[in-house]
C-alpha cells in the first residue's frame, strides 16, 4: 500500500499520507495520521478514504494499490504522469494538485539553475516574481520581506494584491485544464501569519490588523480562484485554517467543491483541553455541508487510540 510517512513539513509539500476515512467520501473524508504507523486498509463501514500523496513520487505498485483504494488523491504538480494513470485505471478517483496560496519558494525543485521549476507547488514562481512584480513579496513593517519560520525559502506573498490573484488564478487554472487534474488542493488558506512568522505587514499597526489584512485577501482570493476554477469544471478545495475562530469561514472557503481541515479533533493545551473542532460554529458548518453531499469534506485527525479514533 502507499506508504504513510508522517514527518510533516506541513507547507512544504514534502510528505505523503495514507489516510482512512472514517465518513462517506462525498459527506466527509477523514484521515488517521497515527505517527509512524503505516496507514490500516479501510474499514469494513467506512465507506472511502484518500491519500495525501504529496512526499516522495508515487512508485508505479503504489499507483495501483491507491486506484484500489481511495476515492481522493493530492498530487504534487510534476506527478502528472501518475495522475493520468489513476484516471486510467479508476475514472471516478478525483485527483487533485497541490498548490500553496500563500507562498512561492525557492528552495531546490522549486527554482533549479536559477530558474522556476515548469511545475509549482505554487502559482507563482520565485523568479518570475522576483524578476517581473517584487511588489507581490509581502513585506513587514521595517520592509524586509518575510521568510516563514521553520520552514526555509518560502517566502509570503501579498496575498490580498488583486493582480497577484489573477496572476495566480490564471496560472493554476490554465495548468491544471492543460494537464487533465480534477481540481486543486490549495494550501494555506490560513487565519494568521503567527503559524509562520511574528512580522507585523507593512501598513499594518498590530497583529491583530496583520492577521485582519490576510484574512480579507483570502476572502477575496478564494472567491477570484473559485469562481474561475468552477467556470472550467474544476474544484478548490483549500486548506482552511482555525475557522471555529471566523463563524461562516468554513461554510464562505468550501463553496467551490469542498474543503480541508488537518485539525479535526486536534485537542489544545498540549491534548488536555477540550476538542478545538467543536468551539464556536465550525462543527455546525462541517455538518451542514455533509449534509448536503455534494463537496469534498477533508478532515485529517490525529487519534492515538481507538476511543479517540472514534
């Protein structure tokens, strides 16, 4: 089977997971990411699953067991090839590409002989920005532009510049038409720079205004993408982040076929406290559009027995 290798580097788009879905594919697909295990087969009542298959290339055996098994597949965008061959084998699997809203990058595979990459984890290449709109590098408040920390060359982009989501609408949707995906994983779709960076972006004031001037950009980002990506047959599935804290965050990012949430279940202070998932409107909003059985519901958990699982 897809091997489960769970180091995460959560932006980076450098791991792969093998996930079990514990509710039906098109009302909600959750993942098990027990550290270091192998991901079990389906059970017997859940009715799908999906691979987050985004670290090392997919072998060709692990092509054809994930056609076998999963409803939904996360591809990086130079794995076409894989791609053509799951549609190949089981034409209702969804492959999607992964692509960051948020960052470009520069580290090796993404920018090679001083040049971008002809496939992106993002939608826009560091050297097509660099050399042609520096503009779209964010900035903070003393004007250095912002590296995220912990994760090196990747740099955050001014995700709120209405020419920077055209630019990468144009592009996403142009690539993934061209080469046949299903539709997008679109990464980063977050509610604060704190996750990445203690920057203050320029024009702002505080954190609080910093985090407020992002969130508006991918309010507004979102819908530019979706709208385009619908027009063509395609999904926007973000990765949206922390929407117990927004009330119709969820229900505003998963309009466009579906959404993802790496936290389902996750337990703060150190997984004495309560379930975040269940503060505020987000369990609502995940269950009225499961529901509705018509979009992607991507819910990764992270359980470390069976009680938790379930």
């Amino acid at each position: 089977m897809p091997k489960a290798t769970l180091t995460r580097e959560h932006p980076a788009a450098r791991w792969a997971g093998a996930f079990v879905l514990l509710a039906g594919c098109l009302t909600g697909c959750v993942t098990s990411s027990a550290q270091g295990i192998s991901a079990p087969p389906p059970k017997p009542l859940a009715p799908c699953a999906w691979w987050y298959g985004i670290g090392q290339p997919p072998t060709p055996q692990e092509i054809e067991l994930a056609a076998k098994r999963y409803q939904v597949v996360v591809l990086n965008a130079d794995q076409g090839t894989a791609m053509r061959r799951l549609h190949q084998l089981t034409p209702r699997v969804k492959v999607l590409v992964y692509k960051d809203l948020s960052s470009t990058r520069n580290y090796p595979g993404a920018v090679d002989g001083g040049q971008d990459a002809v496939f992106l984890p993002s939608g826009i290449g560091y050297v097509a920005a660099q050399e042609h709109h520096p503009d779209w590098f964010a900035q903070d408040v003393k004007g250095r532009r912002i590296e995220w920390q912990g994760y090196p060359k990747h740099w955050q982009m001014t995700v709120w510049n209405p020419d920077y989501q055209q630019a990468w609408t144009d592009s996403v949707v142009a690539e993934v038409k061209r080469e046949g995906w299903d539709g997008v994983l679109a990464d980063n779709d977050f509610n604060s720079l704190s996750h990445y960076s203690s920057a203050v972006l320029a024009g702002t004031a505080n954190v609080a205004e910093t985090d407020r001037k992002l969130r508006d950009g991918l309010d507004a980002f979102l819908s530019k993408a979706g709208d385009a990506l619908t027009n063509a047959d395609k999904l926007l599935v973000p990765n949206v982040s922390e929407t117990h804290l927004v009330p119709g965050r969820w229900t505003a990012h998963s309009r466009f076929g579906g959404a993802m949430e790496e936290n389902f279940g996750f337990r703060e202070n150190g997984g004495t406290g309560g379930l975040l998932t269940f503060r505020g409107n987000e369990f609502q909003e995940l269950r009225a559009q499961a529901a509705l059985g018509e979009s992607l519901l991507l819910l990764v958990t992270r359980t470390h027995n069976t009680r938790e699982e379930r």
